[in-house]
C-alpha cells in the first residue's frame, strides 16, 4: 500500500506484492526451486510490481501536469472514504452486491 494526503483528503493505492511460495515451483511447475532460486525470483516479482506501480503513478501525474484531468480525477479511485474503503473497492463492492449494475446502458443520440 502506498499513502498520500492531498488537499486534507486521504489517498491510498492499494497493491499486493507476491508471496516467496508464489515462487516455489519453476513455471511449468514441475521442479520445486532452492530457497536461493526463490529468494531471487521473488524479489525480481517484487521490483516488476513496484516498476509497474511507478508507471502508473507517473502516467496520472503527466495527465495532471498536461491538463488531461485533475489530480483529484487521476486519484478518484484511490480517496479512502470514512470506513476505509478507498472509492474503488467501495464501487467494486456495490457492483458485486448488483447495487449499482456492471455496465450502463448507452445512451441513444437524439435526433
């Protein structure tokens, strides 16, 4: 996880980092590798998922600095609201409940 406070409101990318055991097995998942092997291959997980987080992170900013949106738009997803749940989870949460439906039906132009 990754915190930030903007403007007086909490933000908090949320993230998971892979296990050690997801590192047990070679690919093909036939030979079980040396706790060496697997110390290597995890920590090499573990920087790809930071590598991808930064890009992520640097590609809202670029839109923020160009004027594509505001940073409150590039971290919408991200707010935590009062009991925890950043807007994202909340919103995946209410689609999963079928409070709110998956996908909204498109909007038929006027003539």
């Amino acid at each position: 996880m990754l915190g930030f406070k903007l403007h007086d409101r909490l933000y908090s990318i949320r993230f998971q980092l892979p296990s050690q055991e997801d590192y047990a097995f070679t690919p093909g998942g036939r030979r079980r590798r040396s706790a060496v092997d697997m110390l290597k291959h995890h920590e090499q997980g573990c920087r790809s998922r930071w590598r991808a987080i930064v890009l992520i992170i640097k590609a809202k900013l670029e839109a923020v600095e160009i004027g594509v949106m505001t940073v409150e738009e590039a971290f919408a997803t991200d707010l935590v609201l009062g009991r925890g749940l950043t807007v994202g989870q909340a919103v995946r949460k209410a689609v999963e409940l079928g409070k709110i439906p998956a996908a909204l039906p498109l909007l038929e132009e006027e003539s």
